[in-house]
C-alpha cells in the first residue's frame, strides 16, 4: 500500500540517503511547511521539538551560527536555514542532489 501511495505522489524514498535533522516548535507555521515539504520528498527525519526548552534552543543556536528562530535545518550536519531557505533549495532543483548524498 505504501509503495501504491508514494508512487501516487511521486515520493521516492529510496533516493534519500542523507541525515536530515530539524529543530522545530509544535505551532509554528514555518516548521509545519518545512516538515511538510521533507514528508513530501519522503525524507525520514529527525525532528528535534524544543518548544520551552532554552537549553535545546540554545545547542541549536549554537549549530545553526547563532540563528535562534525555528525551523531551523541541517542536512549531514550541514546548516541550511529556516523554511524559506529549504524552499529556495528545492526551487533552484538543488535539494534532492542534498537529500541523495549519503551522511558521512
């Protein structure tokens, strides 16, 4: 059935070898969109849900060059940015050669 529904949708998982994490608060339109568009790619991924947490926030300011707003994404430890920067990726045909490299 899964394989039925990612074929309707053009999801190819199997493509994904990358470590994709994203720091994300629960309500925050811009994480839904940007979780959303990784779903989509049929990204499996971490999410890291900091809502109150300033300690959490705070390790992933320190990854994301002191960025404190969320979504904020990494792919293989690489920093990508917000939700807009993951969209401007995908708009540019540049993120699924992102998502196709394997984490070292």
């Amino acid at each position: 059935m899964l394989e039925l529904l990612n074929s309707l949708f053009r999801r190819n998982p199997e493509k994904i070898k990358a470590n994709v994490e994203i720091y994300t608060w629960q309500t925050c339109p811009f994480c839904i969109r940007a979780k959303f568009l990784l779903w989509w790619k049929g990204v499996n991924f971490t999410e890291y849900k900091i809502d109150g947490n300033e300690a959490a926030r705070e390790k992933m300011a320190q990854r994301a060059n002191g960025k404190r707003s969320v979504p904020q994404i990494f792919i293989n430890n690489q920093h990508i940015g917000g939700c807009d920067e993951l969209y401007r990726l995908n708009g540019a045909n540049q993120l699924d050669s992102l998502l196709a490299q394997p984490a070292t």
